[in-house]
C-alpha cells in the first residue's frame, strides 16, 4: 500500500440486519476486485445482527470482508456475544461516554499509510439514556488525543438533528476532522466541510429498500396504529440500500478536504437464495396434515421416537414436531429411523422443543421450533433445565423419605427415562406407586406430585422471557404453548413479543372452540403465527384412544411456520 498522506476513508451508515451485511461485503468486494478500496473503512454495527446488536460470526464476517473499524451506539449490547468480541476485539468501538468500568473502549487508534487515525464513538442524550456529556469528554480529552494523531474521526450516534449539528460545530473548533451523524437511519443533504472538518448529520442505513428505515413496514405500522408494543422484524429482500460517505483527508494535517454522499440500490439476491425460495413455495402448496405438540419417551411420553413415528404415520399425518420438555435428543432418532425404514417421503419432522419456565410463581410453557441446537446459548439452557430437573426430584426424594416415610433411590427414577431424557412428575409418580407409597399414578400425583403437596418442589427454571430469547437467537420460532393456563395471557404474551415471540398455540386439545377463536384472534390482532397440536403423552387412560392424528389442526398451519421460518432466516 502506498505511504500517501492524501486518503479515502469510507463511512457506512447503520447496517441493519442480514440484507444490509449482504450488502456492504458485496459492495467492498467489487471496489476491492476493481482496485478502488479505500485505505480505511468503517461501518457502524450496532443493528448488523438481526437488527439489534452484533453477532461473533457476522462480526468475523465484515473483519474479513475489509471493514477495519466497526463503531456502535445504544443497540450494541443486545447480543450476548458482544461481551465476548467486545474484550477480544481490535477493532470494536462503543461509545466513550458510557462509565469508565463499561466494557470495552471508546476510542481506539488504528495505524494507516505510518500514520494513526483515532475514531470516537459517542452517544446523543436528548431522548436518549442521561450519560456524560460528550460536549465535556471531547473537549477534555482532545489535546490528549492530539498528542497522538491529528487525524480524529467520531461517530456520533444520536437522535435528535440540532444536538448533532451542535455537536459538529464544537468539534470543528477543537480540530477534529469528522463528525459522522448515525441512528436515525436517514441520510441528510447536509454533507459539508466545516472549517477543516466534515460533517454529516446522518449517515444513513444499509439495509433492505422495502422497510422503515431497516424494519419491516408492516410490524411498524401496526404499532403505531395499535400503540402495542409488536417486536420490530428486521425488513427482508433481495434488493438493499447503500447509505455511505467518502472523506478525502491529509493524513499530515488531520484537515479533511472533501466528503461525499453515497447512496444507491444493489440486488444481493444470488442463485443458491432463489432456488431455495422456489423449494420452499413448492412446498406450500402441499396439504400438510400436521400435529405439532407430541412428547416421547426422552420427557413424559410412553412411546419411543420411532413408535411416535410409526403412529404418526398410521393415523394419515404428513408432518409432526417432536416438542420434549427441556430436550431435543428424539429428534435424530426419529430422522435416523425414516432414513433407516425409508419412510422420509412419508413423514417430515421439525425439530422442536417445549421448555418449562417460571413466571409469578406459575408455570409457562414455551414451545420452538426450527432452532440450532448447537447454539451456545441454547445448549447451556437445556443443560440448566435438566440440572433443574435433577435437582428437584432429589429434593422431592428427600421429603417423601422425611415427611412420608417413602423411601425411593434415585436410580429407581432414572430407570423411567430414556438415556438423556427429561426427569417429570410421571416418573416420580410411577417410582411412588412401584414401591407401594400409593396404590395408582392418580393417586401419587394427588397426593404428592401437586403443587400444593407438602412433599412438592418446585423447578428452579429459566424466565420465559429468557426461553423465547433463547429460542429466537438460536434461528427458532418461539411459540406460547396452551395459553388458557396462564393467568393474564394476554399481558404476558405481549411482554414476551419483545422477547422475540412469533406464534400462539391456539389449536390444543384442551382448548374449547370458543378458546380457539379468542387466541387466533389475538394472534392475528398481534401479527403472531397461530400453531397448534395434541400435547400427545399416551392413549386416553379411560378408553385407550390415541389422540396423535385426531386433534384437529389446519392445514394451514404448517404454511405459517414455514413462511415464518423463512421470513425470520432471511431477516437475520
């Protein structure tokens, strides 16, 4: 690289979600086929992944595409992995007026053509969190940053026009060489040189066209029109906006001599993304009769993934979800077993899970589907869950011993459920009846397995506010399971929506007609999917019935999950 003093520095505006990160790694791989690269990039970041926060996999994937600073604002801690990247990163900025004991910096010096440039992030305070005062931090620090480098660029992330043109024109007394506007999403006319410095009020967003400045249109609309509080979903499509600016400046002097407005569309659409859309509306126009709440033998079911399998397709069911509480090992078995029986065209499964959480006291059950069961932070939930489940039957073993002279080992419990599987109140209740503590299951649970039994304890689980958020980061549809047991749903599934839910279990076994139409309605009202399914354990104990195949469940149902699964992958 030459050692020229005059240089080009490249700014993107808020990259927002998976078609703004497609679209500026396809950008800066044509400049950099086309010779044209600037000697310095850099992009703000704070919506790249899903649009709120940043990921470790999209951060390493913008590093490698050439993007040399990253900066951020007020979004940037809603991914957990920012904890990580933020401690391990050399070119991660948050913004410098947090509290010196945040993680992470705020202003980093880079080394470019022998000499270093130092690029600042700071956040706004007018309608946004009462931090320290970036007036009083940049002109503190300034002679400081001076000794260093001439050469200062800062990104200023706020919400209001006027606090950022006051912003610029301080800073442009203080011989900065850029102010940057970003978090609006909307790039202004105003580019300019003050002095020796350039500003923007905002630089704009790279992300989808068709969108509100990055999110889908039609979740935006309703929540203005409704005043509830529906989750932003990052807008999806093939054609994406590009809002940049280009900084001439001397490296020498720290004197910026031009700045540029960059902004036009690029399709990122490419031949593996259509032919996977073209599978996915074949599909659609199957007719999927579909059960998608079915437990086995690895939770509190009877029957093993395989006989599940044998069932489901014996009672005329073309599509089934496994859904065990607090596990997803029945999954493979029952793909390993279509494979092995070759009856993969007779039946498609879908990974799913039902978690049990806590919530006032009460217990909520949150199903998914669709998740990566290798995602870090789902693993550690499953393992928690089930050191839960462990815990409690201990706990459970040690009263009926104190309090009711029952003396059960542990083993007798483990010997009820598939290697790997989930402890539940059944085991318990059959280990109860197998040592004579009661002559029946019935008995055992109305005796001592009811939450008001003096032998009972109750499940140290995950929030369902943490389930949903699990879920949805691991590339699921999280989805409220049996709504009519919980106390105040309604309240409960609108909290959870800015969690990440997606769907309303309206079609259950136990819900009455009445009960369907007053959940799918609220699903609709909401912008939720509607799923449902039999919450199958076992035949009816009173007349034997296998209700796998018989609980009704539209059609249609199947078409939601697969257009959500495909609007939220293409939206992350």
């Amino acid at each position: 690289m030459s050692e020229n003093k005059d240089i080009k520095i490249l700014f993107f505006g808020d990259i927002v979600g998976r078609v703004g990160r497609n679209a500026v790694i396809q950008y800066l791989s044509d400049l950099s086929k086309k010779n044209e690269m600037p000697e310095f990039v850099i992009a703000n970041v704070e919506n790249a992944s899903h649009g709120f926060g940043l990921t470790s996999k999209n951060y390493g994937e913008l590093a490698d595409a050439g993007v040399n600073c990253m900066t951020s604002g007020n979004h940037i801690w809603d991914k957990k992995d920012i904890f990580t990247i933020i401690e391990s990163s050399d070119k991660l900025v948050r913004p410098l007026n947090y509290e010196k004991s945040v993680q992470g910096v705020g202003l980093r010096y880079f080394e470019v053509n022998g000499r270093k440039i130092a690029v600042l992030n700071f956040l706004g305070r007018v309608f946004m969190q009462p931090l320290e005062s970036p007036f009083e931090i940049i002109r503190d620090r300034i002679e400081e940053i001076k000794a260093v480098t001439p050469n200062i660029i800062i990104d200023f992330h706020a919400e209001a026009t006027a606090e950022k043109i006051c912003f610029g024109r301080f800073c442009s007394e203080l011989g900065v060489s850029a102010v940057l506007g970003t978090h609006t999403h909307v790039q202004t006319a105003d580019n300019q040189i003050l002095g020796n410095m350039a500003y923007i009020t905002d630089a704009g967003f790279c992300g989808s066209v068709d969108s509100v400045i990055g999110m889908d249109y039609e979740t935006s609309i309703k929540r203005l029109i409704t005043h509830l509080p529906y989750r932003y979903d990052v807008a999806t499509g093939s054609v994406a906006q590009i809002n940049a600016v280009e900084i001439s400046m001397d490296l020498d002097t720290g004197i910026a001599t031009d700045i540029k407005r960059i902004n036009f569309n690029v399709d990122i659409s490419n031949k593996k993304e259509i032919e996977s859309e073209k599978s996915i509306e074949w599909l659609e126009v199957w007719i999927m009769k579909g059960d998608y709440h079915i437990h086995t033998c690895y939770s509190d079911g009877i029957y093993t993934p395989e006989q599940i399998v044998d069932l489901a397709i014996d009672n005329g069911l073309n599509v089934i979800s496994l859904t065990d509480h607090d596990n997803v090992l029945s999954y493979q078995i029952a793909q390993d077993y279509l494979e092995k029986e070759n009856k993969k065209d007779k039946l498609e499964i879908i990974r799913g899970i039902e978690v049990n959480t806590i919530y006032e006291n009460n217990e909520v059950h949150v199903l998914g589907y669709f998740m990566d069961v290798n995602n870090s932070d789902f693993q550690e939930m499953i393992k928690t869950q089930q050191q839960a489940r462990i815990n409690q039957t201990h706990e459970i073993l040690e009263l009926l011993k104190k309090k009711e002279g029952i003396n059960i080992p542990f083993e007798n419990i483990t010997k009820l459920v598939a290697e790997g599987g989930s402890i539940g109140r059944p085991h318990i209740a059959k280990a109860i009846t197998s040592v004579g503590g009661t002559q029946n299951v019935v008995e055992a649970y109305s005796k001592y397995i009811n939450d008001n039994s003096p032998v009972y304890v109750k499940r140290k689980t995950v929030s369902p506010q943490d389930a949903v958020e699990i879920i949805y980061d691991a590339g699921g549809i999280p989805v409220i399971a049996h709504p009519h047991d919980i106390d105040n749903s309604a309240d409960l599934i609108k909290e959870l929506m800015n969690y990440g839910l997606r769907g309303i279990e309206a079609y259950h076994r136990k819900h009455s007609p009445a009960m369907v139409e007053y959940f799918s309605s609220m699903a609709e009202e909401l912008g939720l999917i509607v799923t449902g399914g039999s919450d199958f354990h076992a035949p009816n104990p009173n007349n034997g019935q296998i209700l796998l195949g018989k609980h009704f469940v539209p059609e249609w149902v199947y078409d939601s999950l697969i257009k959500e699964k495909k609007r939220l992958d293409m939206a992350r």
